[in-house]
C-alpha cells in the first residue's frame, strides 16, 4: 500500500510530464485551429510540416553547433536555431497557403482536404528522397540537468519545454489581440467575405496565418527534438492527427480553446496510461474525447459560423 | 464624370443578375438607384467594389481608371471607394474602435485616421459612448451607423448604401440620412440603392430605376418622385 505522500509524488511526476506533452499538442493545435478560424478550412498538411520544421531545424541545429560550438555559449547556438527556423518554416507555411491552398479558394472543401493530404505526403517522400530512410538523431541543444525536487524528477529540458510553449503562446495572443494583422485575422474569422471591403487583402493575411501556424510548430519540433531526439519523414503524422482531435475540442478557430485542449489532451493521455495498459491508451483517451464533443459539439469556445456567406 | 459604368452584366451561376447596366455618377452627387426586391441594386454595388466578377464587355471606371484592374481591397484601398454592404456585416468579436481602425488597415496617414476617428465619433455620437463595446452587442441601428462609420474611415472618394435604412425606426431613419449629408458636404460622393424609394429620392439629387437588372427610368430625383410610374410601382400611391 503506497502511502499518500507517495501517491502525490506521482501524481506531480506525472503532472509534469502531461505538461510537456500537452505543451507540444497546444502549440501544434494553435496553427490548425488559426487556419480554419481564418480561412474555413482544415490544413491537413499541418501535422507534416511540423515535421518540416523540425527537420529545418535538426540542419540549422546541426550547422550551427558545427560553426559555433567552441566559440558561443549554448544558449545562444539555441536562441539562433530557434530564429532561424522559425523563420524559414514559415516560408513553408507561406508556401503551403500560396500553392496548395489558394487556386482552390473558391472550390469546394473536400478538394483542400484532400490537397492537405496530399501536401504532406509530398513532404514525406520528399524528406524521404533527400535525406533517405535512416533515422536522424536530433543534436541536444542544451546539457541536461536533472532536478529531484521531493522525488519529483525534473528536467531543465522539461522546464525549458514548458516555459517556452507558454511564451510563444502569449507572444502569439498579444500579436493577435494588439495588432492590426491579428484585428484582420479576427476579423476574418468572423465574416471573411466582408474583409476586403476594409482595405485588408486576403492575399496578405491568409499566407501570414500559415506562416505564424508554420513558425509555431517548427519551434514545437525543436523542443520536442530536445524530448525525443530521433527524427522520421512519418513524425508528423501521429502528432498531426492529435493537435487537430485538440483544435476541434478547443473550438472553431479559437486559439485559447486549441491551447487548452492541447494540454488537457496531453493530461488524458499521460493519466490515462498510469490506469490502464498503455496499448489502450488512445482509445481510451479519444473515446473521453468523444464524450466530451457529444455534448459540447462545438467545442470549448467554439463560435457559431457568423458568415453569411455570399455578400 | 467618376464613376463610369457601361454595359455591366453580371451572373450567378447561370442566373443572370445584370443585363448590361450603364449609369455615370460626377463627383460630390448624391445618386440613388432604386428597384424592388432581386431588381439587382446589391449586385450593381458589388460588381463595382469588385465583390463579384462582372462579364467581359463590362466597363467600369473611377476617374478615368480601370476598376476591373483592381482587386476589391485595392478598390477600397488604392481607388478610394467604400462599401456598406446589404446587412451591414460589421465585425460582432471586434469592439467598435477595433472595426474602425481595421477599416484604415491600408491607410498610411496616420494624422488624418485619428481626425477621421474623431469626426465619425461626433457624427454618432451613439458610437462614441460604445467604443469599446464589441460590436456584436449594438442594436441594429447602432450597428448600421457603423458600418457607415466604417466605410467613411476605410475610404473616403465614394460611399456605396446599400439599403442603410433598412430596419431602422423612422426617426433613425432620418438622422442616418442626416449624417449621409455630412458625409456628403466632407466631398464623399454618395450612391445609394434603396428598396425605399421615397426616402431615397427625397435624398438625392438624380436617381435610377432598376428592374429586373436593366435601367428602365433615370432623371432629376425630384422628376421621378412626380412620374406617376414610379408613384404606381415604388412610392405606393
Ligand atoms: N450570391 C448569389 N447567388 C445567386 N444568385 C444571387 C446571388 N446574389 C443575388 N442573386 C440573384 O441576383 C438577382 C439580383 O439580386 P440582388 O441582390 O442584386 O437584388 P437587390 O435588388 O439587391 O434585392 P433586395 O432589394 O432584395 O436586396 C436576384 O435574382 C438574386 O436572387
Ligand atoms: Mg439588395
């Protein structure tokens, strides 16, 4: 019989492990939820470009601690990974939105699901043929440390995780709150045909979703190249599914929602293994999920569809 | 002449909405287009905001400019014409400045959006008191006072109405036809569509019929108030 202090300890150990996953759900749900708040359609490709960033960023990683290492402090080869990839990750999303997502604005939705998908095995086989089948092993990007903190293991890589899934998440709500490409953005989730008419090209603010949605995620990779190191084409895939399971519960194209859900879905799964046997878990998991969209069918923070849609 | 349209037709689908429509507007009038419910009035305003395609052949210009080379936010932000669109569409999550500003996204003249502000808040004053209220919860009127606040920020050589009285007490009627004036005095040129046609006409200078997307009648406003087919078809007397 475990004892109660016992009980608790494994309670915490296992409440910060549900973080850093849920960290990683929430910030990866945050580009699904954004896209389809903005533009009314689902970008199946997510999940795979996800895994693009993190490749983009295992190179610029890799180039970096190749230059650097000898001459710059860790932090800093880590703070210029993060820029960087960034930064080109969200040529990728710009890239997705212009050339897959565009010619079909006005064709029916099915037609872009169906161009999602087919963007991310393009992304796969492509990974594929460049880099070929080996599995990459991610370089660590800081030493690391394990804290005991009362028999609660924690790692700076874990805290790390943590903290700076939130930081991006608060730089993103300000952007979106505070500026006037988040006022369009919202804007446009509200009634996206009438956007136009003040002056704001849609032309300028769709590809900049994609681009914040593709950003995001690629830090997401590093981090979670810092967690579990090996890289393959088929990342993606899994991870992908999951932050769209978490943006739909989050709501219709509401971001605190996506980040929510991407957390409490973390927390499922991770409880949800210490009851059961972990083969079980997703379906359990997801089957809470069902439950939970049974009678909240819209979501946590789900608006209604406000667009009338023809002008 | 402004506003140049000749032969503008335009379909949805397979419905032709617009069986080449040619009408002229000169700077600073105030013209009215009226007509019954699906004449095409909404259709005639958006072709021109470029909201929808219009056939070739079409011609539409702004001071000599090709609209048709224009997207519809260039044709708010380059050329100058704004849109109050049917049904007001203001932005409920946004609050009242928010949809204000968002209309001078692609204004550079910083000085003049915070005079503009200003003016549409002595203007509605209803506005001012609400500012940072979302949008969503306004009353109808209040709503369609911004969306022609709006309109006024985002672009300042043309305003198209596409039915501002709509759903308004009879007194915010007035008051809103009041402002449209002020609006106009600013140098705005005004069009505006209205299934109220004594309102309109009393309003404007010229006027337009419109039926079954074709011009039937167009004159003096104060003429076609007193034609006794505009009495017996739209002034219901
Ligand atoms: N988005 C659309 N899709 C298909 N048909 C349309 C669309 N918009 C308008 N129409 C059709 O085009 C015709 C003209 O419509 P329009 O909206 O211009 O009329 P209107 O004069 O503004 O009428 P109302 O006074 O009722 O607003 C109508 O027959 C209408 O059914
Ligand atoms: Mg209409």
């Amino acid at each position: 019989m475990e004892s109660l202090g016992e009980l608790f300890t494994y309670f915490l150990q296992n409440l910060i492990n549900a973080l850093q996953r849920g960290s990683f759900y929430a910030v990866i749900s945050i580009g699904y939820s954004m896209v389809y708040g903005v533009l009314m359609l689902f970008n199946f490709a997510h999940g795979d470009i996800f895994m693009v960033g993190t490749y983009i960023g295992f190179g610029i990683a890799t180039l970096l601690l190749a230059a650097f290492a000898s001459i710059l402090p860790g932090w800093t080869i880590f703070i210029g990974t993060v820029v960087i990839t960034m930064f080109l990750a969200s040529w990728i999303g710009v890239f997705v939105e212009v050339a897959g997502y565009r010619p079909l604005r006005s064709a029916p939705r099915a037609s872009a699901a169906i161009t999602g998908l087919m963007i991310g095995i393009i992304f796969e086989t492509g990974i594929l043929i460049m880099l070929g089948a080996k599995r990459l092993s991610f370089p660590p990007l800081m030493e690391s440390v394990t804290y005991n903190i009362g028999g609660v293991f924690l790692t700076n890589v874990k805290v790390m995780i943590i903290i700076i899934s939130l930081l991006l998440m608060i730089a993103l709500q300000f952007f979106i709150q505070k500026t006037k490409w988040g006022m369009a953005m919202r804007a446009m989730s509200y009634d996206f045909l009438a956007v136009p008419l003040m002056g704001v090209s849609i032309n300028i603010i769709a590809p900049l979703t994609f681009a914040i949605g593709a950003g995001l995620a690629s830090v997401s990779g590093i981090l979670y190249g810092q967690a579990y190191p090996i890289l393959d084409p088929y990342m993606g895939v899994i991870i992908g599914w999951k932050a769209f399971v978490a943006a739909i519960l989050g709501g219709r194209g509401s971001i605190k929602g996506a980040a929510l859900a991407g957390y409490l879905l973390g927390f499922i799964e991770i409880f949800v293994a210490t009851i059961f046997p972990s083969t079980l878990r997703d379906l359990i998991a997801y089957s809470i999920i069902l439950l939970i969209l049974t009678y909240r069918p819209r979501g946590f923070f789900g608006m209604e569809h406000s667009t009338k849609l023809r002008l | 002449m402004q506003l140049k349209v000749e032969n503008l037709e335009v379909s949805y689908g397979n419905i032709k909405a617009l069986h080449g429509v040619s009408f002229s507007v000169d700077a600073g009038e105030i013209v009215t287009i009226i007509g019954a419910n699906g004449a095409g009035k909404s259709t005639t305003l958006r072709a021109i905001s470029r909201m929808v395609p219009s056939a070739p052949g079409s011609v539409l210009e702004f001071n000599g400019q090709d609209i048709l080379k224009y997207s519809a936010d260039k044709v708010v932000a380059k050329l100058g014409i704004s849109h109050v669109p049917e049904g007001r569409r203001i932005f409920g999550n946004l609050t009242v400045t928010e949809n204000l500003t968002l209309a001078c996204f692609a204004r550079k003249d910083t000085d003049q959006i915070a005079k503009d502000l200003k003016w549409v808040f002595d203007l509605f004053g209803r506005l001012e008191e609400r500012k940072d209220q979302l949008a969503g919860t306004l009353s109808g009127g209040e709503q369609q006072m911004l969306a022609v606040g709006r309109a006024f920020m985002s672009g300042r050589k043309i305003m198209l109405l596409d039915e501002p009285s709509m759903g308004l007490a009879p007194l915010l009627m007035l008051d809103m036809f009041d402002a449209l004036k002020e609006i106009n005095k600013t140098g705005t040129t005004i069009l505006l569509v209205e299934q109220n046609a004594r309102l309109a006409l009393k309003f404007a200078q010229r006027g337009y019929v419109i039926e079954n997307g074709t011009l039937v009648l167009e004159g003096k406003a104060s003429d076609l108030l007193d034609d006794p087919e505009v009495k017996k078809a739209y002034l219901g007397a």
